[in-house]
C-alpha cells in the first residue's frame, strides 16, 4: 500500500477561493520530513496568494487533474 501526503490532510481548501499556500508549504515541509510522495485532489483548485512563504518540492509530487492560482 502507497502512503502518501495531501494538501487536505493540512488544511487545504481546494475551492480556489480561501488561501492555500500555508496549507501547501506545510505539506510539503512534512513531507520532504518524511520522504512521502504529495499527491494533490483531482479537480480541486487551489489558490496561492502573494504571501512570503515557499514550498520546497524534495518528493514525488502528483498534481494530475488539479490547478492552481498563483
């Protein structure tokens, strides 16, 4: 069985409205942490506003069927 890591699981909204980005860097430093594959929801959109936070991609990162708004 594949363990992996969403943007949900840290409190992502996916309804390209409320702030993603703390929510995504959040995935994203736990799952450098860990090792563990990202995959992003199908069909959620995700909005990612001006603030000063980055997201380090270190793993595996599936965003099939999932945009964004930077």
């Amino acid at each position: 069985m594949s363990r992996f890591l969403t943007y949900e699981m840290f409190g992502a909204a996916g309804d390209g409205v409320t702030d993603d980005l703390p929510a995504i860097a959040e995935t994203h430093r736990e799952a450098n942490r860990q090792r563990l594959p990202v995959k992003a929801r199908e069909g959620a959109v995700y909005y990612l506003s001006p603030k000063g936070l980055t997201a380090p991609v270190e793993t595996d990162t599936d965003w099939t069927g999932a945009r964004f708004i930077i």
